[in-house]
C-alpha cells in the first residue's frame, strides 16, 4: 500500500518480514500490479538488503510512471 511519499521517493507499505526475500518479493509483486506488468518485468536495482530500494520496471516509460504515481501526491507534496 502506498503511504506517500519520503525522502524524494515513494514510501510503500509492506506485510512481508524482511526474511527470504518476501519482503522484496511483496515489493516487486505490488508494482507489478499498480503498473500492470508482468511480475518478472519488475527488478530491485539497488537496496535488497535495504529499507530503502530503487526498483526499475521493465517497459514503463518515466512519463507513464510519472502520471500514475501523481495520483498519489496531494496539493501539500507537489509544491
């Protein structure tokens, strides 16, 4: 679930433990489903290990990411 945004990023909640790469997982299979691609076209680049991640969705051009991430800022976040 989307929380909002933190630190120049999106902040995503997540049910999965950080243990066995569920939490990765869970991450992966919930862009997956916001942007509609495929599971395996969406990879973590940096921060496995990490609470803080860069993720990179294979075929989701910035401009797309752009306007359907919008939907989550509010008027405070865009200024």
């Amino acid at each position: 679930m989307v929380s909002g945004f933190y630190n120049g990023g999106l902040k995503v909640s997540l049910k999965s433990a950080p243990v066995d790469d569920a939490a990765n997982e869970e991450c992966c299979r919930f862009f997956s489903g916001l942007f509609r691609v495929p599971f395996s076209r969406v990879h973590i680049v940096s921060g496995r290990t990490s609470r803080t991640k860069s993720v990179m969705i294979e075929g989701v051009v910035p401009e797309d990411a752009k306007v359907l991430l919008g939907s989550f800022v509010t008027p405070q976040q865009s200024t």
